[in-house]
C-alpha cells in the first residue's frame, strides 16, 4: 500500500505542478480579445515559430499532464480496489498491472486530446475570421453548459458512472496478464470518458487552459466518482444547470 500511495501522490504531485507552471506561462503570453467580449485561449493557436505538428504536440502534451492532474484523484480508489481484487487472487504482479491499467485509462484521454485539438484550433481560425460567430460564443458556452448540466439526469450518466466506480467480485474474471490489464484499462478510461463528457465539455467551452475551470471539474468529478450512488452527480448537474441559464442570460443581455 505505501509503494502505491508513494507513486501516486509524487505522480499527482509532479502533474499539478507542470500544470499550475504552463497555465502560468500561459496567461503571461495573454489571450486573444474576441467581439462579444470574451478571450480566445493561446492553446489553440500556432506561434509564429511553430509548425502545425509542433503545435499539436505542444497542446498534448500539456492535455496529458492537466488530464493527469485532474483525473488521477478520481481514478486512484478504483485502481486501488482492482490491484488489492488481484493481490486478493495470488495474481503475481498485481502492482505493475494496476499500472498498466491505468497506462490504458489515461491512453484514452491522451487520444481524446488528439481529437480536441484539431477540432479547437479549427474553431478558433473560424471564429477570428468571422466576428459574426466570435459574439455567438457566450452564448454558446451558456447552451454547452445547460445540456452538460441536463445531461448529468440522464441514464446514460448513471451508467458509465456505475461503471467507473465498479468494484471487482472474488468471481469476476479480472486481468491477469499485460494485454488484459491495457484493454481493462482502456474500458475504465472509455467509461470515465462518457460519465465525464459533460463536464469535460465545459472545460473546452470555458477554456482548456483556465486553472479555476480545471479544479471545479477536477473536484466535481472526484466527488461524484467517490460519493455513492447518483445524488451527488444530480446535484453537481442542477447547479450546473443553473449556470448555464445564467450564461445566457448575460450573453442575451449583452447583444
């Protein structure tokens, strides 16, 4: 338990602060001003001595260390339980498995992230060659939030929910070699990536570098993952709907 305690509190550790230290790079590099009076992050544009696959890279690896850093507490309990489900059955190795396992967990983000990236930095050249869309986006950012908030009600939620803080059964078949581990890890990650779809959605719509939008997710996430059953992912969508409509109705008030 000490080796594995050790190990991810020096990986948070480690994450949190290459994050807080590129966020802060970031902010001193300023943000682009936008009609409608809102900001466009850095993260999405190429510096002038940058290449395109320079600048992707650049955004992913930042992605991978912010995903760690966030999601890492939410994930650490069930990792936790599958090592001590494998210590439990005699399976030999069980702490370089759960590592695999959780090597295929944030593999998931980091594909995520290559998905993201090109999809924002093609939205961003959208919105700075049409002022037109560049006012729609508060707007936008409050109807991203509202679903995110409704989709937190739904069945959908409640599943991959359940699913990511499943907890193994003596009986159940549980990875017990390297390429079981990566698919079992890979599974844990695409569940943890559809519970978390909403609130994801609003760290993009807010802005993928702002640090306050990362520890409110960070903290939403882990508390619905660690809290049993479905009341405090209920609650996390009704406040979360409430700003949303809040959003736009300053956006509505502001055209």
């Amino acid at each position: 338990m000490a080796a594995f305690l050790i190990v991810s509190s020096l990986l948070f550790a480690a994450s949190v602060t290459v994050t807080i230290v590129r966020t802060a790079a970031m902010s001193a590099m300023g943000a682009m001003p936008m009609p409608g009076g809102w900001t466009m992050s850095m993260a999405w544009m190429r510096m002038s001595d940058q290449t395109w696959p320079g600048a992707a890279s650049s955004f992913l690896g930042m992605w991978v260390v912010m995903m760690v850093a966030m999601m890492l507490p939410a994930s650490l309990p069930t990792l936790w339980r599958y090592r001590q489900a494998l210590r439990g059955k005699g399976v030999a190795h069980a702490g370089w498995l759960t590592a695999v396992v959780g090597l295929g967990y944030f593999f998931v983000w980091t594909a995520l992230g290559l998905i993201v990236f090109p999809i924002g930095a093609a939205l961003a050249a959208i919105e700075m060659s049409s002022p037109a869309l560049a006012r729609a986006v508060p707007s936008t950012v409050g109807v991203v939030t509202l679903i995110a908030g409704a989709l937190q009600f739904t069945a959908w939620k409640s599943r991959h929910l359940e699913c990511c803080k499943d907890t193994p059964r003596p009986e159940r078949a549980l990875p017990e070699d390297a390429v079981a581990a990566w698919r079992h890890g890979l599974l844990f990650g695409l569940h943890c990536g559809c519970s978390c779809a909403g609130l994801t959605a609003i760290l993009l719509a807010v802005g993928v570098m702002d640090l306050r939008a990362m520890v409110i997710v960070a903290v939403a996430t882990t508390a619905e993952r660690l809290a049993p059953g479905q009341q405090v992912a209920r609650a996390i969508g009704a406040v979360v709907v409430g700003i949303g409509l809040l959003l736009i109705a300053q956006a509505a008030s502001t055209v």
